[in-house]
C-alpha cells in the first residue's frame, strides 16, 4: 500500500495509545460494565467535526455551567 493508504487504514503507535487511553476512560465512567454503554443516541455530537463524543468529555462543561448557575440562584456574591 502507498503510505496515504496505510496513514487511512491503519492507525500508528501514538494514535493507538490515545483511542486506548480515551476508551479506558469512556469505559471507566461506565462502570467497567459493558452493559452500561453508552449507545450513540446518548453521545453529544461535535457541531465542527460531526463527530460523536461521548458524555464523559462534557461532564466538566455541565459541572461548571451547573454550578456557576447554582451558585447565582443561591444569591452567593459573586467575584
């Protein structure tokens, strides 16, 4: 194969370590049970890329926009 075949097909060493990596990760928040996955009408979906990802990556944007909404109904001053 031509090296932009290969570049399409298969995936380096770097690029392997990073899906196990995110998959560990996705897996993880699943409770290590692969009943609990998370099928793609659960996942968000990127509106640059069109890619899906999945919710684990968002919970930090939630957590924040949650709190900071929490915090102002609550009437805490804020700085």
């Amino acid at each position: 194969y031509s090296e932009r075949i290969k570049s399409r097909i298969w995936s380096n060493r770097y690029e392997l370590q990073e899906n196990a990596q995110r998959n560990a990760m996705e897996f993880a928040a699943e409770g290590w049970n692969w009943r609990n996955v998370t099928e793609d009408e659960g996942m968000y979906i990127c509106s640059a890329s069109g890619e899906l990802v999945h919710p684990v990556h968002c919970q930090h944007l939630v957590a924040e926009e949650s709190a900071a909404t929490s915090s102002l109904e609550r009437g805490s001053p804020v700085h």
